[in-house]
C-alpha cells in the first residue's frame, strides 16, 4: 500500500510539472504579430505585420461582396478595438443569416414557413397528450384540427389583406383574388416556369386572424361534436402560444416584426448612436445572443430609416410567449383552476404582450376611423383583454364546479381510470 501511495504521488507531481511547464512555455522572443483580413471562406484578403509595444498601421480593407441574399454588416472586430490587438489575429466578415432553409426540387423553403409548421406540429403533439387527461376523444381532436388550421392560415391572410389592401389591389378581380390567395404575379396556377412558382405563396399573416378564426372553428366543432367548449378552448390556448413562440423565429430569418432602430434618431434624422453602440447595447446590455444581433443589422428600407441594428422584437415576444406557456401547464394542473382559466389567461396575457410590442415595432398594421389612426394589433389586443376578464368572471358565476381538480393530473389530486374519464365524457 506504501508502494502504491508513494507510485501516486510520484505520478501526481509528474503531471503537474509538465502541465505547469507548458503553460509557462510562451515564446517571449517574439517582437511581430500578423492582423490578417480574410473572406467569407477564409482567403485571405490583406495582412498587416505589426510590431509589438508600437502602433500598428492597419487599413480596413472595402466591404466585402454580399453573398445571395445574405449581405455584410460588419468585421469581426471593430476598428475601436485594433489598437487593443497584440497578437495574431484573424478578422472575418459578418453576414446575415440566409432565410432560405433547403431546396427541395428548386423550390426553396423558408425557415418562415418552416418555423411555422413546427409550432403547428408541436401544439398537435401536446393537445393529443392532454385530452387523454381532459376526456377527450384524439379522434375528436385531430379531425378538428385537420380542417381548423387551414381555415385559420386563411383567415390570418384575410386578416392582413384588409389592412394592407392596396398590395392586392389588381387591374381586375381575377388578378386581385390571386394575389390574395398568394399568386404575386396575379395569375393562377402559372407554373410554367420556375420565377412563376418562386412567385407563389402566403407573403403576409396576422396572427390575431388566425386566433379568431380559429375560435369560430372550435366553437362549431365542439357543438357538432358535443365536446366542452372551454376545455377544447383551454388546449387551443396552450397550443397557440407555444406555436407563437415558434413561428416569431420565422420573422427573425426574414427580419421582419422587428423594433426601431437602436437608441432611436436625432431632431436632424441621424442616428443617436453609431452602428458600434448599438450593436453593444444589443450584445452587452441586453444580453441578447450575438447570432442574433449579428442578423439584426438591416439595411434601409420600407420600413428601416437608415442602416443599423433594429431591436428583435420578435425575441422579445417570443422569449415573454415561452414564459407565459410555462404558466399556463402550472395553471392546468391547479384544483381550483377552472375549465377556460388557460384561455382567459392567454387572451389577457398575450393581449397585454402585444400592445407592449406593438408600442415599439415599425411595421404596425393600421386603420383610420374618424381621422384617427390606429394600430390594429392593439385595438384588438384590448379587446382581447376585455374578453378574456369576463371569460374568467363567467366560468367562476357559471361553472363553478368545473375545475382542474375533477380530472387525474393535478397537483394532489387522486389518481383516476383514464378509460374511464373518456367513457363519461363520450
């Protein structure tokens, strides 16, 4: 045993000497360092040699080429910093993300409708492992599903034709319906060529159409299927928050429902900060991730007053919409929680949210009414609000009994025949 105690410590010290040795192992001889610039696949584009304890002579070289429809925003390290460098450095590019998620048979599929899908996905998953708890049929489920999410993408395009009609405004009624029903090019079914099917597809949703939408559709379902309204209402809730949460990462990759730009402008027009500020209050004191704030630099246009870094509202959203689903599968397992309580707190709490994103975003959508101007999104978000108080109110007059507690799964609540459950409430 004293062997093998001394054999460990030997080993021990060994180990230590060499680590300690490498690490002290710095070649102080060395009087030049190389700052190198390279492009988007690492050739190398200019170098500088620089030599230490001395200011070096570096010169940015001119932007890069933008590569599709990525383009450059800025270099890896800021010309504020070079006189910080004292080693060999490599600089590289920065450019946005592509939106484009893959190619299938030269039709590109955006990460917009990509994202989307999966909220849609996710929100079906979890409403058929919940309605085994609630007592409802996932035959039941699903054929509701099946035809109220393309009834919903529909009306949350009409929703947004209203308020921007003069986009779909065509030469004749024919041209006008197909650019509504996504034919930019105002003609139906044109296929022939590739531009012609690149031109098709559903530029432009609301969501609050597709909520509202939707809830007609539940409504309807639920009567003919004589299901709880305010259960199935309950699911819906969840589902559509958390496939918010998703869908919001779609506009981030065509950057778009994005805020104003970052500290905002001066009385004369100009930026109050430089492009380096903000990126620095996005990255260092929000915190927000540097992918993000990387695809956040939006060059001038519709609605961006000049180049800069805009705030990701959408993050803002879709971070608050995570925190809000987190809620709502607490409140679902609450006794005294009543069947419509996650529905009522999805109005409210989603309302609430989106009159504050609303309040900073650039590309409202809007309506006039008595020479007023008004932002749609919150004028429906207030009546959102409203509905989901008096929804709370009602359950608790007219439904009193009908709590989270009479159902397995709750906190402290017993255990009960899951057949059983879906027998009674067929």
């Amino acid at each position: 045993m004293k062997k093998a105690i001394k054999f460990g410590t030997i080993l021990i010290v060994a180990v230590l000497a060499i680590f300690l040795t490498g690490c002290q192992n710095t070649d102080d001889s060395q009087t030049t360092y190389t700052v190198t610039f390279v492009d988007y696949y690492g050739n190398e584009i200019t170098s500088f040699t620089c030599d230490k304890g001395e200011v070096c002579p570096i010169v940015t070289p001119d932007d890069p080429l933008d590569i599709g429809d990525r383009y450059f925003t800025r270099w890896s390290v800021w010309e504020s910093e070079y006189a910080d460098i004292n080693s060999d450095t490599t600089i590289k590019p920065i450019y946005t993300l592509d939106n484009v998620a893959f190619t299938v048979f030269t039709r590109e599929v955006m990460f917009y409708s990509l994202f989307i899908l999966t909220g849609i996905v996710v929100a079906l998953l979890m409403g058929l492992r919940e309605c085994k708890r609630l007592g409802i049929k996932q035959d039941d489920l699903i054929d509701g599903f099946l035809w109220t999410v393309p009834v919903a993408i529909i009306g949350a395009r009409l929703w947004y034709v209203v308020f921007e009609w003069d986009q779909f405004v065509g030469d004749t009624f024919s041209e006008t319906m197909a650019m509504i029903f996504g034919f930019h090019n105002g003609v139906w079914f044109d296929f022939h060529t590739y531009g012609d099917y690149q031109n098709f597809g559903f530029a432009g949703l609301a969501i609050h159409g597709a909520l509202f939408t939707a809830i007609l559709c539940v409504i309807i379902h639920t009567k003919v299927r004589k299901m709880d309204l305010m259960k199935v209402l309950d699911m819906m809730a969840v589902g559509f928050i958390i496939a918010q949460a998703f869908g919001r990462w779609g506009n981030f990759f065509n950057q778009e429902a994005h805020g104003g730009l970052v500290g905002g402008l001066l009385a004369n027009g100009d930026p109050a900060l430089t492009v380096e500020q903000q990126y620095n209050y996005l990255r260092y004191t929000l915190h927000i991730p540097e992918f993000i704030v990387n695809n956040m630099y939006i060059e001038q246009g519709l609605h961006e007053v000049v180049d800069g870094y805009y705030h990701p509202t959408f993050f803002y959203e879709s971070t608050i919409n995570l925190v809000g689903f987190a809620i709502m599968l607490v409140l679902r397992r609450l006794k005294k929680a009543h069947f419509g309580d996650l529905f009522a707190f999805y109005l409210v709490w989603y309302g609430a949210l989106r009159i504050f994103i609303e309040m900073m975003r650039t590309d409202p959508l809007e309506f006039e009414l008595f020479g007023i101007t008004f932002k749609s999104a919150i004028v429906t978000s207030s009546i959102m609000i409203l509905i989901g108080i008096l929804i709370s109110v009602y359950t608790r007059i007219k439904r009193k009994d009908k709590t989270y507690g009479t159902i397995p799964g709750c906190f402290g609540c017993p255990k009960q025949d899951q057949n059983q459950i879906v027998t009674e409430n067929a």
